[in-house]
C-alpha cells in the first residue's frame, strides 16, 4: 500500500524539493503547508499517514502543531524534520508525539527509509538522539519511582496485565528493535508481532511505539 505523506516547512524551495523527491520513491505526497495552522487544518483534511514537520514555522511551532495533529489524528504519524539538533528541541518534539526526529542533513535515501519506518510505526532518530531520548525516559521513570511505591500504598489500582507474548514484544520495543526484527527475534510473523504491539497500545491506552518504548522502560522492561 502507498504511504501518504504531508510536508510542513516554511522554506518553499526546501518544502518543495522533500516532496518532489518524495513523490519520485513512489509516495503519495497529499498537500504540503508552510505554517503551523494550516498544518493542522490540512493534515485534519487529507489524513496523511505520515507527516514530515519542521520546528521552526514562525509564530507557532511545529511543536504545537505536532501535539494538535497526534491528539486529533491517532493513525497519523509525525516524523520530525528539522536543522536543530538541539536536544530540549528533540525532547519537546518527542513529548509531543512525535514518532521521530531526523535532522534535515539526512541523505534522501535515510529521509525514505525514515518514512517508511516511520509509516509502519517504528521511532526514528537520526544516530546518536536515540539514546538521548531513551536517557530522559530512563530520568523520568527513576523520578517516578517514589510517586510509584505512594500510589502502591495507598492502593490505586494495578496497571492492566499483559500475556507473557506482550511482555516478551514491549521488552525488544524498549531496546529499539523494528517488527521485523521481533519478528525474527521471536520466530514470529511479522503481523502476530504487530498484532501483539496493537493489542498493547490498547491495553496501555497509549499512541505509538515511542510511548511503547516510554512506558517499558518506565517499568524496567528494557533491562536484561
């Protein structure tokens, strides 16, 4: 099936040259936007699967964008792409729903190749910003841990519980590995894997595979 993809940049010629090179490796490129509003707007109108946001749009940042669009549209994803390596920018990104953030200094092939993972719903970084966000998740869940051990004692209720195949999945989610590599990991099919993964996001009441990863390593699930 064709990815449909939406490209949201402030830059005409850099906007129009994603999506030309976009549309040449087969992708079905439905609108592109120059700000944050009509990001929204559009996105809301032509359902992309994808859509590939910078940061920097003026007034309103691809942030806010990105929130709106992942809270209004759940099966669309966002795949950050912006010059700014700076890491408060990749974390807001990521706290905002962000999918993946690649930095615009990727090649065109790492650019298909990251929506295209990031259309099947893998997280995508640019190397090296993997591990700074799966650093933050790590300082979140240690900070969690006392409001954690609080809400044990004063008996809230118990998170949902997962079938040892689940568990076995979210644990190779929170070391990165793709469906296809849990697949093989796990002598499964690629669509028993997914299955398991869209069954968990229920479970959890989660978005996407970022969240995934988030919560697993909250739980000391990334952890041999």
């Amino acid at each position: 099936m064709t990815v449909s993809v939406m490209v949201v940049d402030d830059h005409p010629m850099w906007r129009d040259g994603v999506a030309r090179d976009l549309t040449e490796h087969g992708f079905d490129v439905r609108a592109t936007a120059s700000d944050a509003g009509a990001a929204v707007r559009i996105a809301g109108a032509v359902r992309p699967d994808v859509v590939l946001m910078d940061l920097n749009l003026g007034q309103t940042s691809g942030v806010d964008a990105t929130r709106e669009i992942v809270a209004a549209l759940p099966l669309t994803k966002v795949l950050v792409l912006s010059a700014s390596g700076e890491h408060s920018d990749v974390l807001e990104a990521v706290k905002a729903g962000a999918s993946g953030y690649l930095l615009k200094s990727a090649s065109a092939r790492e650019l298909v190749e990251a929506v295209e993972r990031t259309a099947a719903g893998n997280p995508v970084f640019t190397a090296g910003l993997a591990g700074l966000v799966l650093g933050e998740y790590r300082r979140i869940a240690d900070a969690a841990d006392t409001a954690n051990d609080a809400d044990a004692a004063t008996g809230s209720p118990p998170p949902p519980r997962l079938t040892e195949r689940e568990t076995d999945v979210l644990r190779l989610v929170a070391k990165g590995l793709s469906a296809r590599q849990i697949a093989e990991r796990l002598v499964l099919s690629h669509r028993t894997v997914e299955n398991h993964v869209q069954s968990t996001l229920h479970k959890l009441q989660l978005h996407n595979r970022v969240e995934l990863a988030r919560y697993a390593i909250e739980h000391g699930l990334d952890e041999d």
